[in-house]
C-alpha cells in the first residue's frame, strides 16, 4: 500500500534573526512530518522557538533556510502573492487573543477570510459563516458584537473564522491563554470534536493536560525538536 503524502514536510528548517549584536537561532535544523487529520501539540518553555515555528508553518514568516512543503506545495519556491493565496485556502489561525474586530458582528467577523478568497459570492459566504457558527454552536450570536461576548465565546468565534474556508490545517497559539478552566475545558472538547471530525490540528500549549489530549506530542528546546511521543 503506498504510503500517504503528509500534510506538512519540514527538512531542516532554520529561522536566525540578526540584530547589530547578536545573531538568535530561533529554530535549529527541524525535520518534521505531520499527516493529514493529526492532532498535534508543541510544548516547551517559554523562548524555545514553538511560536516561531508556528508562524512559519503558518506562513506569517519566511524560514532563513531549509524546505517546507504544504499541501504538496514547496512553499520556498512560490511568491509572496501565492503565499497569501494558499494560506488564505489551506490555512486557519486561532490566537490567544482572539483577534476579533471590535467594530463588525460575529458573522462579519467569521466572514473575513471569504472576502479575500475568489469564487465566493454572497450566497456562499453568508452560508459558510452560518455554518461555521453553528459548528461552535454560536449561530444565536450572529448578530452581536465581540464585546457583548465573553472570553469563552469570543473563542469560539475565533474557531469558526478559521473554519469558515474548510482549511487543511489550523494552528492554534495558546488558544486557553486568556480563558478560564471552565472555558478552556470546553474550548479543548471542541478540538476533540474537530479532530474527530478529521481536522488537521496543530496548538502551542503550555498546559500539560490539554497536551495529553492529542495524539501526538512535540517537544522543543533551543529551537530543536528533543522528543516526539
């Protein structure tokens, strides 16, 4: 049986940032594989470069060296235009801070990513958002704005922007950062529902019981990767 192409291929990916001063290898060397529908987390301290990683994979920066493939696609020999287009179609974010725009609705708020992408007209895009929120189950909040949220559902509306263009992959940067235990228990119960489902998941965590819910655990340190389990 052949084997599966991975969703992401990374060999020996390097990220050096270069002051006057000093010269920071945030990422060392990383060789990694992931394969379409893992849950995978990057643990490690603070400074070890998982967010670094993160950005990169996410292609919100550019690697010093080395090669990362996406989706079949060898993302250093595309431009920064074809960049944007394929992580506008492959590619969905979840930051720690939600990220919402405080003056547009729920629903305008879900709908950002459709207005960049071409072939969507009206129709879909009011579809996608409604079905994107009734996934998180936030379809009753279409209509409100971030502030009349609480943290937990600002998360989750958070979720259903990075659903809403069906991506390949979502990457989520300390996703329970700001929540409480109660919101970030229900928050991590609905990644389980999302990988389930046969999503592609990718969190930076530093909380050791939500790591121990995915099926694969990364560990970084000085910008290597130490252990895989």
């Amino acid at each position: 049986m052949t084997k599966a192409t991975p969703l992401i291929e990374l060999q020996q990916l390097r990220r050096v940032y270069t002051t006057e001063e000093v010269e920071t290898h945030a990422l060392g060397g990383i060789d990694l594989a992931i394969g379409r529908g893992e849950y995978v987390t990057i643990e490690g301290p603070s400074g070890c470069g998982k967010s670094t990683l993160l950005t990169v994979l996410g292609l919100l920066d550019e690697p010093t060296s080395g090669e990362y493939v996406l989706a079949g696609v060898p993302v250093s020999r595309i431009d920064a235009e074809e960049r944007a287009r394929l992580r506008n179609r492959e590619i969905g974010f979840v930051f720690q801070s939600f990220n919402l725009i405080p003056e547009m609705t729920v629903a305008e708020n879900v709908g950002l990513p459709l207005t960049y992408r071409s072939g969507v007209g009206a129709a879909g895009s009011k579809q996608a958002v409604a079905t994107a929120l009734e996934r998180v189950n936030m379809g009753h909040r279409a209509g409100h704005l971030p502030a009349q949220l609480s943290g937990g559902q600002q998360q989750r509306v958070a979720v259903a922007r990075a659903l809403v263009g069906n991506p390949s992959l979502i990457l989520a940067d300390e996703p329970t950062g700001n929540l409480d235990v109660a919101n970030g228990d229900q928050l991590m119960e609905l990644f389980d529902q999302l990988h389930a489902e046969g999503a592609t998941l990718i969190t930076v965590t530093h909380n050791p019981f939500y790591a121990e819910r995915a099926s694969r655990r990364i560990h970084m340190l000085d910008g290597r990767l130490r252990e895989q389990a």
